[in-house]
C-alpha cells in the first residue's frame, strides 16, 4: 500500500498574518513552517504502517507551492516520510481551492496512492476543504475531519463527528482522508531524522511534468477572485488583567462579573 | 434560467437550523436578482416535509429519494445533475460540515467558485458577491464570481425568515451516482458520546477545553458553574478525545447558545468554536497564552494559568453569594 500524505507550508501562527493589499494575495515573507494540522496526518500514515494491518511501502509527503516549501518537506520526511514530490511553478501562483485541489490531484494521479490524507486545515487557508475538492479529481470516495481510523486491507473504517454527533462510515480504498487533530499525538522527530531529511529523494517538478491545464490553474484559472480587503466591525476591546497576585485577580473578577448583575 | 440551488439538510424529520437560514438568504436574494430559489432534499423526506420550504422561500424542491443520508458524495453528484438540468448559477449551503464538503466537491465537479465561511453575500452589477472573514477573523475578504458560485455559510450567518404559508413544489428527479460516490457507506450515524446535558437553557456557562489538561480538569469548572448557578459546555478537542459528552459542545458541529455570562478556561477560542457562543452577552476568558485568539473577542481577559484562578474565582463567588 502506497500512502501519500498532502502537507503545506504556513505562516508560522507566531507571526502575525497579513495580505497584501495591492495584488489581493496572502504575503508570503516571515517565518514559515510545515502547517501543524499536517504533521497528524503524517502521524496516522506512520500509525497505519506501524499498526501492521496492513503492508505500507511507501509513505510520500506532496505539496504545492513556492521553492520555500522544501522546508515543510524536509519536516515531513524527518516526521517519517520515505520521499517528498514538491510542484512549484510560477504558472501556479494565486491559484484559488478548486485549482489548488485541480493541480494536486495531477500531481497524485502520477503516484497512484492507495490512500491519501490530509490535515483538517490549513492554518492559512482555513477552507478545510482541499480534500473533497482532490477527490472528485481522482474519483475517489473521501471524508473529513476524521478522528479514529482502522485499516484493513482494502477497507477503512472511520470515525469523525458531523452536525448531528459522531458518524462511522466504511469507505473501500483507494481514499481522501483528511484527519481531525484528535486523531493522535505526533511524535517528535528524532535529531538523526531531521539531519537525515535532506538526503532523502526529493522530486521537484512543474506543471509540464504533471499534465495539467494551465488554463485551469493560477489567478487567471482561478473561478473566484478575492479581493476589496476590510477590516471586520469593530468591537469595543476587551478589558485584559495580567494575573500576578491570584487573590486580586479574583477580586477584580468578582467586581466585573458583580458590576452586570452576574451574581445576583 | 438562473436561480439559487439550496441544499436543505435534514434530521430525524427536521430540517436543519443552517439550511433554513440558508433557505431563507437565497430567496431574499434571489428576489434582487430577479429569479428564484430551490432547495435540494435527499433520502426520506415526505412530500409534506419537503413543501415546508417553501415557507422559507424556495420555489421548488428538487428531491432524491434514493440517495444515502449523511455523506457528501452521493449529495454532490444530485446537485450537479439538477444544476447542469436546470441552469442554476448558484449554489448556497448554510454552516455545519456536510456542506463544505459538498460545496467543496461540487465546485470541483463544475470547475466552479467556491466560498467558504461566508458571512454576507452581496448582489452587485446582478451578480452574487460574497464576503468572507480570514486570518482569524482580522480581515474581510470579498469574492467575485468569474461564473458559476458556490456560497458555503458560516455556522449562524443566514437568519431564518419569518415562515410563510408557502408550500413549494417537489419534484422528484432520479440520478445516477458516481461509482466512487457509492464506496462509503454510513454504519452509524449521529453518535451520541456521553450522558445527555441540557446547556441550552443555562444563563451562565463556564466552558472548558484542553488547557484543563485532563477530563479531571473538568471538576474545576464544574465547582464554578455550580457557585455561579450554572452549567458546564465543551469544545470539540476535549468532546473527541472523551473528556467531555459531546452534548455540552459548543461550536461549527455542536451547539449554538447565547448566554448571559460564557467564561472560557483553557480554550484558545478558535473560529469554529467562536460561532457558537459569539452572541453571548459577556464573555469572559482565562487562557496562559497572552496571544491566544479568544482574547481578540472576549469581554474581560485573564492572562494566567487556570489551575491557580479558577479555585479561589469558586471560592471567592460561594462567599460573595452567601452560600
Ligand atoms: C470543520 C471543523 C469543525 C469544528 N467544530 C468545532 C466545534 O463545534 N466546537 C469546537 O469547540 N471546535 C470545533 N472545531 C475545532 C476547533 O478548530 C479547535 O481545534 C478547538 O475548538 C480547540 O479546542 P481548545 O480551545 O479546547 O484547544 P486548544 O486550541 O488546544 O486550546 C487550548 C488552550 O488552553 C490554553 N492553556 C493551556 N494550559 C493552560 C492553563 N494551565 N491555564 C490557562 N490556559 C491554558 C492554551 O494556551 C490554549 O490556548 C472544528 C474544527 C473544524 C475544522
Ligand atoms: N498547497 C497545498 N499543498 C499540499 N497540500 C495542501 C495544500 N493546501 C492545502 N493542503 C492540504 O489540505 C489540508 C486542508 O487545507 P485547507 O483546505 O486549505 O484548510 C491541509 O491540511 C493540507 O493537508
């Protein structure tokens, strides 16, 4: 069984996020890192392997984006990914989800998988919705936010919570996961993995290499332009106490919550 | 002929709260825009049921009655047959999950524009705008539209209109699902993990996540509502990994409750969490991370570790209550 696992590189949550108001897009400079949402996907390919169910060969972590991205890689392979397929191409930039999900399912359709998983969000992003999006590319069945999945061959079963509580539902494979972050813990990686990372294969290719339209990708492939930028309503700000002395702290909880009538 | 395709989801006999909200906002704007709303229902849904919506607004309701209840796929493919049958330009969901990842695969099926999180939706020039909170709500960004639409809600945008007497007329219609649509199957649906809490009702709600640490951490916001006379709600990380019942869950796939005092301990605040509680009349929060997002939007912040806060707040509130 062949895993592939999709990963994105993010603004670091530190850092404050902002778009660029001139060309409508996000700005790229700062520190940036492997989306964290990712690293429980990664974890469940590793569990998947581990659980021996199953026999996993390979483990493939997969991204699109800026030549920065290796870095995501890089972590993703010290996190246990065997190789990493990077797709970078200028032609790709401002891409909107359904071109995203367009030129990543390309891009997976060359690596066949038996299973590919998500994160539940890009912590940029925040459409959790670039799985559904690659499946109907790649005919496959798929669901989201998935918390507890059990391999078998040929078979998954999973478990997510939806509108109404939680649902189990048996998908046959090959599928679209994207995991929930109470699916595991990640573990750490070990300092010989992240040395190691570097030397392991890295395929770097362009949408030539893919076979995908470039009509249907970047800003002009885009269906959905965004733009006109606003600052959201205001709302008065918060009142905030630092605690240093609980005893105070509480004092002055008691007067604000006594101040509106809460604890009559 | 344009229009507005709706998906209505629906329950245990009931519609959905979002649907109707989303029900409700296209008819409105399909009224600017000068064509009509329908909605799409599938599985078991009586004549009667579907025709409710038309007290909402929607003309027509487009039903499939053999089509398996809950998945995204299988509802994917009906809304591409009856939008491509009938020409609809848009298509709208109201918050929850099911319908991103409708919309989602929809707008791949159709290689259309996809929105999600959507708060407003704007008619501009006879064309469907719509406006979209990013980066943790700190910005709002609009959509254009290059052609077909697809609008995904945010839990509560879309108000519910005062129903009407309209019935709307069902139309069955037969589709063929996709192959792939059929390799998921739903084994059990709608789970209820842990004893069944009413939190609705309560006027103060101290709500805990995974900064308490452990499900143990749960007894000291327990101690608090009971001196404050209230209840105890959750988010989703502690409700999925079994601390607390998924009934006390607030948020994008749990309640929605509006409360006059919601103290949060040991929750960042997240945006899926947010949406079910933001109208709440005073939100107070206690989180160790002086950056943490909830403090963007709370009433009053407390910077510092609820471990050491929230037993004297107990205490401090049973003697201030005499009790
Ligand atoms: C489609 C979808 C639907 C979702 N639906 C929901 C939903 O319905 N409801 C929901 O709640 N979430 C939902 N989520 C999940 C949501 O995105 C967040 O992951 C979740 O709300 C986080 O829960 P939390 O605040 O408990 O945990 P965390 O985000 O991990 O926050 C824990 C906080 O505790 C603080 N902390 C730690 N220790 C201490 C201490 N000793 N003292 C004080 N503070 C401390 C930390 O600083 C941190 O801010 C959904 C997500 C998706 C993608
Ligand atoms: N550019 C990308 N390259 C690879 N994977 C991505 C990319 N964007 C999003 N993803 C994957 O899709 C998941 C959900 O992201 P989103 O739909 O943007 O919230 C992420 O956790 C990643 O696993």
């Amino acid at each position: 069984m062949k895993i592939c696992v999709l990963v994105k590189e993010v603004p670091d949550a530190a850092v404050e996020k902002r778009i660029d108001p001139s060309t409508g897009r996000m700005d790229r400079s700062g520190e940036r890192n492997l989306n964290p949402y990712d690293t429980h996907a990664i974890e469940a390919a590793m569990q998947v392997r581990e659980g021996g169910e199953v026999e996993v060969d390979e483990i493939v972590a997969v991204t699109m984006g800026p030549s920065s991205a290796v870095r995501a890689l890089h972590k993703a392979v010290s996190l246990g990914a065997d190789r990493s397929v990077h797709l970078s191409d200028d032609a790709l930039a401002g891409s909107d989800v359904v071109a995203t999900g367009y030129a990543l399912a390309k891009l997976l359709e060359r690596e066949s998988p038996d299973l590919v998983l998500l994160g539940q969000q890009s912590d940029d992003g925040e459409c959790y919705t670039i799985g559904a999006v690659v499946a109907d590319h790649l005919q496959m069945p798929s669901l989201t936010q998935v918390i507890k999945m059990d391999v078998t061959p040929g078979t998954l079963r999973c478990e997510r919570q939806a509108e109404y509580g939680y649902d189990t539902v048996e998908i046959a494979l090959p599928a679209v996961i994207s995991v929930g972050d109470a699916i595991n813990e990640p573990r750490y990686p070990s300092l010989k993995a992240i040395m190691g990372a570097k030397k392991k294969p890295l395929d770097a290719v362009g949408i030539g290499d893919v076979g995908l339209e470039a009509e249907r990708v970047g800003e002009a492939g885009s269906k959905v332009a965004c733009g006109d930028f606003k600052p959201p309503p205001q709302k008065a700000a918060g009142e905030i106490i630092e605690d240093e002395d609980t005893n105070e702290t509480v004092a002055k909880i008691i007067a604000w919550l006594d101040e509106r009538k809460l604890l009559a | 002929m344009s229009g507005i395709l709706v998906f209505a989801l629906h329950y245990e006999g009931a519609f959905n709260k979002n649907s109707l909200g989303g029900v409700s906002e296209a008819a409105k704007l399909a009224e600017q825009l000068g064509c009509e709303a329908h909605a799409v229902v599938i599985g078991d849904v009586s004549d009667e049921l579907a025709a409710t919506l038309g007290n909402y607004g929607a003309t027509k309701v487009f039903r499939a009655k053999d089509v398996p209840e809950g998945l995204a796929q299988p509802v994917v493919d009906v809304m591409a047959k009856v939008m491509g049958d009938n020409g609809h330009d848009y298509a709208l969901f109201g918050g929850g999950l099911l319908g991103f990842e409708i919309g989602a695969g929809l707008a791949a099926r159709l290689n259309a524009g996809v929105t999600m999180e959507v708060t407003h939706v704007n008619v501009a020039d006879g064309k469907l705008t719509a406006e979209r909170p990013i980066h943790g709500d700190s910005s709002i960004s609009t959509s254009h539209y290059k052609d077909r639409g697809i609008i995904i809600g945010r839990l509560n945008a879309f108000e519910i209109a005062a129903p009407s007497d309209a019935a709307a007329v069902v139309e069955d219609v037969d589709v063929q699902l996709s192959e792939f649509s059929t390799r998921a199957t739903m084994v059990t649906r709608g789970e209820q993990r842990g004893e069944d809490i009413d939190i609705e009702s309560a006027d103060i709600l101290v709500a805990g996540g995974r900064g308490l640490g452990k499900p143990e951490g749960f007894e000291l916001c327990e101690a608090l509502a009971e001196a404050l006379g209230g209840a105890v709600a959750a988010t989703r990380a502690v409700v999925d990994a079994g601390w607390y019942p998924y009934s006390t869950q607030i948020g994008q796939t749990g309640k929605t409750v509006s409360p006059k005092l919601y103290l949060a301990a040991g929750i960042s605040g997240a945006i899926q969490h947010k949406v079910g509680f933001q109208s709440a009349e005073n939100i107070v929060a206690i989180n160790k991370d002086s950056n943490a997002p909830i403090f963007e939007y709370s009433d009053l912040g407390i910077v510092g570790d609820l471990n050491k806060i929230l037993p004297k707040l107990t205490e401090a509130v049973k003697v201030r209550k005499g009790s």
